[in-house]
C-alpha cells in the first residue's frame, strides 16, 4: 500500500486527514505507513487521529491504546525528534480505512471550524523548541487516558489533544495556547471526577 508523501504545509489539516483517509490501497491501513507518509508533520496529524475517538462514542479499551500511542508520540517531542519513529510491533500494526474515514469524517466539521482561524502565528509557541513542551503536556495526557474515566469518558482528555495536534500542524501557538488552556480544565475536571468516585467508594464501603 501506497500512501501519499506529505511535504511542508500548505494543505489545511483538513484536508490532510480526508486525503489519508480516501487515498487508494487496501482496506487496512498500517501505522509505518501513515507516519513515513507525513514525515515531520506526523506529530500533529498522529496528535489528531487518535485524540477524537476519545471525543465519540468508542468500545472499551479504545482510549488505552490511543493514551499509549499518544504518550509515545508526546515522548519523543520532549527528545527533540524531528522525525517519528514507531518500534516495529507497531509499525506492523493496521486499522481498517473505513474506521478512519468514518472518523475524519465525524470529526471534520468542527476541524474546519476551527480553521477559519487558525494561521501561523505566535512561532514562539510553535517552534522546535517549544515542541518540547507540548510534548510534556501531551505526555501527561497520554498517560492519563490509560485511567478509567466513568460518565462522561475521556472527553476532558481528548478535546486538548485535538487542539495542541491542529496546533502543531497548523503552526499556530495560539492555538497551541489554547490547548493548554483545554488541557488544565480537561485535568481538573478529570481530577475532580476522580475525587466524586474515591468519596463514593469511601462511603460504600
């Protein structure tokens, strides 16, 4: 399977995704492919595709595997990697296209949205080095995704996901901004669902 080379930006992210999305091949698409398709620009693009199941109504265990492979992703930004690189148990890994169509599909509407707004701007906080501290913020929550989060799902969690990825594709630090902001009430609301529960479980017991 043969997946189109992305080069620098000019494409909206939207359009990057439909493209993937629709690009002839096999049914199933392998994770080596999609990342040696994008290139440098895998870390948002991957920041993206698997922060909105976290947004829809997904299986269980679903949110665990994207926690993993974000956290990955986040790891290596905090390296300083310009590159992706994916260990080879996942590179070998696929999911089938219709998933990923039905996703980009659900998730397009409000991606364009938000490109109404969204241009290169504030570089200081969509720089190289500034990665690095996205990659933190994505780090802790990729490992926060692993947890069980009841009522309303991992909503708070995948929403500032979405946005530091359009973020970094887009090269918009306000944007990247704004996913800092999403993130700190995405935490909290996370920690305070946390807290209900542990209080519950206290009186139960």
């Amino acid at each position: 399977m043969r997946l189109p080379i992305l080069e620098p930006r000019n494409p909206r992210t939207s359009e990057l995704l439909a493209a993937i999305a629709s690009a002839e091949g096999e049914e199933r698409i392998y994770f080596g492919d999609l990342t040696a398709a994008m290139r440098n620009r895998a870390f948002g693009i991957l920041f993206l595709l698997f922060g909105i199941p976290n947004c829809l109504p997904m299986p269980p265990g679903i949110p665990v595997i994207c926690g993993i492979i974000v956290a990955l992703i986040a790891a290596q930004m905090v390296m300083g990697r310009d590159n992706l690189w994916l260990p080879q148990f996942l590179a070998r890994r696929s999911f089938a296209r219709k998933d990923l169509q039905r996703i980009v599909t659900k998730a397009e509407p409000w991606i364009q949205w938000v490109e109404r707004f969204a241009k290169p701007r504030l570089s200081v906080f969509a720089d190289a080095r500034s990665r690095r501290i996205v990659g933190i913020v994505g780090l802790i929550l990729g490992l926060a995704l692993l947890l069980p989060i009841p009522i309303i799902g991992n909503i708070p969690l995948g929403i500032p996901i979405c946005i530091l990825g359009l973020g970094l594709v887009e090269r918009d630090g306000a944007v990247i901004l704004a996913g800092y902001v999403a993130t700190s009430l995405g935490l909290l609301i996370t920690a305070g669902l946390g807290y209900l529960i542990f209080q519950g479980a206290l009186a139960i017991f």
